[in-house]
C-alpha cells in the first residue's frame, strides 16, 4: 500500500471510501427521482441542443463543446463540413476570431474538424478525441499509482482519480479540451523547485497555450524570486499566442480584437449568482458570501453591495485575491512551504476567472494524485528501498495546529470534488454539492495564504523549506503528521 508513515495520504484515501458509500446510494437516488439524468448532476445536460445524437453523438450525449468548437474551426478554415450540428453559434463565414480560447487552445478542434470531413467522419473521430482525453485525465492516477506498492494498491489511483471521479467524467461528457492542458501542470508540478529549473516554466507555457488561465501558474515562482523565469514564460506565451492569432484566418489585428472582445464577454458570461451551472470563480464564492451577510440583520447592505459590485465586475473578486496572493508569496519568499504554495498556484486558475465551469474540477485529480505521491521529480526518479517519497503534504516545516488545518482542508476540498453526492435539486440542476463547491475552494486558498503568512512571522526554519536535507531517510515520518 501507501507506504505507512504516509499519513496524508492514507487520510485521503479513508476520506474517499466514506464519500464513496455516501455517493453510491446518492446517485441511484438521483437516477430514480430525475429519469437518469445523473451526468447532469455532475456536468451539463446532455442534450445541450448542439447536435442531433442519434446520428452523431452516443446515445443521448452531444458532448457539446467538442461538437461546436470543431464546426468554429471547420468554418473558419473553409472546410466541407456536414451540417450535423445545429447552428446555434454566431453565424458562419465570421472574418475574425470569435473564441474565448486561445487560437493554439483551438488546434485539438481544427484536427478534429480535419478527421470529421475525412473518412473518418464525425463519430469517428469523437471516439478518438474522447480516448485521447481520457487518457490525459487517467495521468495522476498513473502517477500516484507509482507511489503505491504492489499490483492490488497500484489499482487505487485509477479508481478514486479515474473511473469513479466525477472530474473525470464531467470533462469527458461536456468533451472540453481544457483536459489536454493536464500532461503540461503535472509536469509543471513535478519540477517546480527542481533541476532543470526551465522544465517547469516551460510546461507553465505549455498549459497556458491550451487555456490562457494556466498563466497563472507562475504564481508560484513569486514564492522562489524566480522573476526571470515567469518574465520568460509570459514572453514565450505571448509570442506563441500572437503567432496562432496571425496564422488564423482574419489576420493579426482583427483576430487579436475579436479575441479580447470575446475574453471580455466571456468574463460575464454567467450571473455569479447563478448556481447552475456550476461555476468555481471567486465571483460565484464572493457572491455566495453576500448572500450570507445579506440574511444578517444589520448587515444586509454590505451584502447587498458586495453582489452589486461583483454583479458589475465579476473578475473583481478573482483579481483582488490574485493580488493578495502575490504580495503574501513575495513577501514570505522561500519560507513559504511547498506544501502550501504548490496547491495554491494549481487553484488559482479556476478561481480567479470570472467563470470556470465544472469541467476545471481536473484540478482535483492533480492534487490528489501529490497527495498520494510522488509529488516532485526527484521522489520520482529516485527511489529507496522499493519505496517513493511521501506525497505534497509530507514536505511541510512544521507541527502543529496549523498545518493539521491545512492537511484536512485541503484533502477535504479534494475529496468532495473528486465523490460528491450527486444529489440535485432538480432535474435539469447540478448537486448541491457542487452548485456551493466555489465557497470551499476559496477557503481553502484563503487558509493556505493565512498559514503561510504565519509560518513567515513565525521565521521557525533556518533552512529553506524548498528543500529537504540530502541525507534525509525516506522511512522518516512526514513532518506534515
């Protein structure tokens, strides 16, 4: 199994089970209240309109993002494309870009809308599309499935990170390719604070060509005083960027306008005071709070100005934490622990956006994959004794209090993401769970931001906990226990 001293780990897993004996009679009792619609519980309707699926998509699944982003792209490269979709979108023959992604976000649609006008056909290639996105999704259980010994445990990751994960199957049922960023974050994980030091900032650039909020990554190298390397990586992603804005049809100007318009638009796209679809933006938990104080007496106007103000500004609440992260990163420096500052760079994307549907949840699988463990490079190629490293959550400097907080709401926010019970309030909703999920994800990054200011104020370590001495035995208990 995971190795004994692993307690975090362990706790994860135990967490998981729990959820899993709760979510099991959840969804039959989905199912039989709402007429199966347990997919939309956890994701979209499936019938979203964008296709007709008794001849293009399975059973009664569009897979809705795939569908209408590759008809975007086979009408913006001329493309003979047959009209299995229902013209839903802005209209053909548009001279700009019209996307909210990124033109290198869009080239998994433009091959795809390649194979659909080949033999391959639309069915075709949805099938490849989704296997190929499966597999990007089944990473970190195949990497925390390393961290497991023997063949029965190295089955476990790819339960509770696969087959069973909700993660999983909502990016796969929407068919988002936000999924293809994983390989670049799990590689941006592994060598963040390792050798070679352009490995990370590289993948950081890789994932943000696939969706821009990935850019927000670099927040983490505020923490090692890296500005060189996160200057690099957003002159690289800049350059890129620019590159697919020229290639595309429409030219330099025009494409880079209609993009911004589009990200602009994209920002207010849903009321954050909606609940379903699941949105997992500061915004939606701002507002969620405002809510709260709005039912005090004495405090209703605060509350209500709180909604106006993000009612208004949406990005306003995902910038404001940004900022506050940034100046507690840099001014805590290399004192701010790994275990801490790792889990906050890979929430902050699906925060801090004015919108970030559920299929963002992946990110779950990521952590939890560190949780289990190998959480860097070296845990991964280095091995004693038959065993890995501990997982992120063995590496923090101290005891305590604190970092028991930190442990349990981090594997706590991972845990219900990864098995919420899939209990809506009706059918066309998403689980409650779910549809409130925003407001822990924040307090998470709020209880991660706190607890680096202490360990800061504290200045307990004299040696940097980025690092652990080289001497150190793999069979020590994790300091995070």
């Amino acid at each position: 199994m995971f190795r004994a001293a692993a307690a975090w780990p362990r706790r994860l897993l135990i967490t998981l089970v729990v959820l899993a004996c709760i979510a099991v009679p959840s969804a039959w009792l989905q199912m039989s209240r709402y007429d199966g619609a347990l997919t939309t519980a956890i994701s979209f309707r499936f019938d979203d309109g964008w296709c007709t699926p008794a001849e293009v998509g399975f059973g009664r699944h569009c897979f809705g993002d795939f569908q209408v982003l590759q008809l975007m792209a086979s009408e913006a490269f001329g493309l003979n494309h047959i009209d299995y979709v229902a013209l839903r979108h802005r209209g053909p023959g548009r001279a700009t870009y019209v996307a909210a992604y990124s033109p290198t976000g869009m080239v998994p649609h433009v091959v795809s809308a390649l194979f659909v006008n080949s033999w391959l056909g639309m069915r075709g290639t949805l099938v490849v599309y989704l296997l190929v996105l499966a597999g990007c999704l089944l990473l970190p259980a195949l990497l925390a499935s390393v961290g497991a010994r023997g063949p029965p445990w190295k089955l476990v990751p790819f339960i509770f990170l696969g087959v069973v994960a909700a993660p999983f199957w909502s990016s796969l049922d929407r068919g988002n390719s936000a999924a293809f960023a994983i390989p670049f974050i799990l590689v941006f994980a592994l060598f963040f604070d390792r050798e070679p030091t352009w490995v990370a900032p590289t993948a950081v650039v890789m994932a943000a060509l696939v969706r821009p909020q990935f850019l927000l990554l670099l927040i983490a190298f505020v923490a090692l005083r890296r500005i060189k390397s996160m200057l690099s990586a957003i002159g690289a992603f800049v350059a890129v960027t620019a590159l697919g804005l020229t290639l595309w049809p429409g030219g330099l100007v025009s494409n880079t306008r209609g993009w911004v318009s589009e990200i602009a638009a994209y920002t207010g796209y849903q009321d954050p005071g909606v609940a379903s679809p699941v949105n997992l933006s500061a915004s939606r938990a701002t507002t969620m709070l405002a809510d709260m104080l709005a039912s005090v007496p004495g405090l209703r106007d605060v509350g209500a100005a709180i909604r106006s103000a993000v009612h208004t500004v949406p990005s306003l609440p995902g910038l404001v934490l940004l900022v506050i992260a940034v100046a507690i990163l840099a001014a805590a420096g290399h004192r701010a622990p790994r275990a801490i500052v790792l889990p906050i760079a890979l929430i902050m994307p699906i925060v801090v956006p004015g919108v970030s549907f559920i299929y963002y949840l992946f990110i779950a699988l990521i952590l939890g994959a560190l949780i289990l463990g190998p959480s860097d490079i070296t845990a991964l190629v280095r091995p004693r004794d038959g065993r890995w490293r501990d997982g992120l959550l063995s590496s923090t400097p101290s005891t305590g209090v604190l970092s028991q907080l930190w442990g349990w709401s981090l594997v706590g926010i991972v845990a219900i993401s990864l098995l919420p019970p899939p209990l809506a309030l009706g059918r066309l909703r998403n689980a409650r769970v779910l549809e409130v999920i925003a407001l822990p994800w924040l307090l998470v990054v709020l209880v991660g931001l706190t607890a680096t200011v202490i360990y800061w104020r504290r200045d307990r370590a004299t040696q940097s906990p980025w690092e652990s001495p080289p001497e150190m035995s793999y069979d020590d208990g994790p300091a995070f226990d």
